[in-house]
C-alpha cells in the first residue's frame, strides 16, 4: 500500500506593514500527513528556457488538505530535508476523477536563505 509522508507547511500572513509602508509576514506553520513526494520533472531545464525554475519535487497533497498553497514554503523529512518554495498557486484535480487519496500536485523548488 502507498503511504505518505508528514511535511511542514508554512503559510505567510500579512501582519501589518512596516514604517515604509511594506507588508510584514508571519508564518503559520500546518503538519500535513500523507503527502507523497516524486522527484521534480527536469524538462523545464532545456535550452529554450535557460533560467527557468528548476522544479525539485512535485508533492502530492491528500483529500484531507484544502488550503491555499500560493507563497507557502513547504519543509520536507529525511531523506530530501530541506526548505522548499511552493511553485505558483496549486489546483486540485476533480475530486471525483482522482480514485486515490491524494488529488493536488505541487511542484516546489529549493528555497535558500
């Protein structure tokens, strides 16, 4: 049987703004239980896009999940630990159309700093 894994999502909140006018964030951190993790797709990696994002992974969320992922940081167990940077703004599959129990990809890529 297919299991997941538990990661860590970090979702930014805007939490006033600073003496220039700036938004400041906080995070708010959600344990997420049975998200599969698959190598990132490298063909966004050829010569017509020289710079393009470099996708490390692509998660795949469960049912259970229902949140926003856009501007979230997403911190991954042994073996791939690491900080990783939620790629645009996810879209989960028809719920009716996905059999199993995870419906949302989400691609992420390093996160430095």
């Amino acid at each position: 049987m297919i299991k997941g894994v538990s990661v860590d999502v970090y979702t930014p909140t805007a939490n006033g703004t600073d003496r220039f006018g700036n938004a400041i964030y906080t995070s708010a951190k959600t344990t997420v239980d049975n998200v599969l993790v698959v190598p990132g797709a490298t063909s966004e990696l050829d010569a017509s896009r020289p710079e393009g994002v470099q996708v490390a992974y692509t998660l795949h969320f469960p049912k259970t999940f229902s949140a926003s992922l856009e501007g979230c940081v997403i911190e991954l167990p042994a073996p791939w630990t690491g900080t990783y940077s939620v790629i645009g703004c996810p879209t989960p599959y028809i719920e009716v159309n996905t059999p199993t129990p995870w419906y949302m990809p989400v691609e992420i890529e390093a996160a430095h700093g």
